[in-house]
C-alpha cells in the first residue's frame, strides 16, 4: 500500500509541475505576444467595422509585409493616436493611382478585393511615389473615407516608419489555438496532480497502523 502511496505522490508531483507549465506559459507568450484594440472609426472598412475588437500580434519593423493590416502610432499624425491600415507598400517600392484608376503596385495593378464598394481610389487627385527605405505607404480599405498615406505626401511620400507598427492583425489563428490546447492540457494535468494527490494521502492512511496495543495491568 505505501509502494502504491508513493507512486501516487509522484503522478502527482510531475503531473502538477508539468501542467503549471503548460498554464503560465501560454499566458506569458500572449502576455507579451499578442496585444488588442478596439475600431474606433470607419476607415477599414469592410474589413474592420466601428466597435469591432481586433487581435494583433507583435512584430518587429522587419517583419511588415504588403498586405498586412497594421496598428501604427505616427507622433505627428492623428493627435498621436493609433490607427488600423492596410500596409500597401515597403521600402522601395512605388505606389502609384491615376484618377479613378487602381493601385498599381511597381507598375503593376494591385488586385484589392478588400475596399470598400470595390472603389480603390476614393479621391479624385493621384499620386506617385517611391518608399524610403524604412518606412511603409499605408492606406484604409474605404478609401473615400480614410485620411491615409495620400493625404500626407508632402511629408516623405506620404510614409510612415516601419517603427511606428505597434502590431499585426491576426488573420491566422492556429497559433493561439496552440496556445489553447496547451493551456486545457495544463488544466487537466492539474486535476490530475489533484485527483492523485488526494489518492496518495488515502494510501497513505491506510497503511497507518490502527491503534497501538495495550500492555496488561499488572
């Protein structure tokens, strides 16, 4: 009985010390991993509507790619306030619109499915500019409705610094559901230190001696 008490006690101790690791850890990597904002405006729509919450993962300037929606902060823009847009272009590129026409990307169209009412232009006037190095041309996917990269030419083509991303929106979650499974898994390891732990003190008991013999009075 005390073999089985002991080998309770273990089962418990690993599987508490293996499921507290599978609780805090998630919890830290999202901790500093992963941040979240509300909408506030109607710039991104469709993709993102007034009062939507939007995940975003943190990133480092050299991991923005075209394409991603991102959370920036410019100092001297929008009051210091973070705002969502659509990362158009990188370091290098050109960024181009005629009147009414599309995006054109390098010289070729961008194919843009996400804007609003399927209009990518939005403003009458175009543009045509060159990205420094460092920096990203950004744009709001309802374009008639979004003070973006256009409307700030003059200051450096209109760019903002690859520095100033404060995260990405997260359209692929399988990591966090990672994160999930990890987490349910630290749960039930949990109660399985519980369940054993409570089971090793019974064994335990058990094998105890019941009472101590009486010697005979003389």
């Amino acid at each position: 009985m005390e073999r089985a008490g002991q080998g309770l006690r273990r089962t418990a101790w690993a599987a508490g010390a293996i499921g507290s690791l599978l609780l805090v850890g998630p919890v830290v990597v999202f901790g500093t991993g992963y941040t979240g904002a509300k909408v506030s405006g109607s710039a991104m729509e469709p993709t993102y509507s007034i009062g939507d919450r939007v995940l975003l993962e943190r990133i480092d300037a050299g991991e923005v790619r075209r394409g991603d929606v991102v959370l920036y902060r410019a100092p001297e823009r929008y009051e210091g306030l973070a705002v969502l847009g659509r990362v158009i272009g990188v370091g290098g590129d050109q960024v181009a619109q005629q009147p009414g026409g599309p995006v054109t990307l390098n010289g070729s169209p961008l194919t843009e499915p996400y804007v609003k009412d399927g209009d990518p232009s939005g403003v009458p006037s175009g543009y045509d500019v060159v990205v420094p190095q460092g920096r990203l041309f950004v744009l709001g996917d309802f374009r008639a409705n979004a003070r973006d990269s256009r409307f700030f030419l003059d200051d450096r083509s209109g760019t903002v610094g690859s520095t100033t991303v404060l995260g990405r929106a997260l359209h692929d979650r399988s990591g966090l559901a990672g994160l999930g499974l990890a987490m349910l898994l630290g749960l039930l390891l949990g109660v399985t230190a519980l369940v054993s732990g409570i089971a090793a003190r019974g064994a335990r008991k058990r094998s105890l001696p019941t009472g101590v013999p009486v010697p005979p009075h003389a």
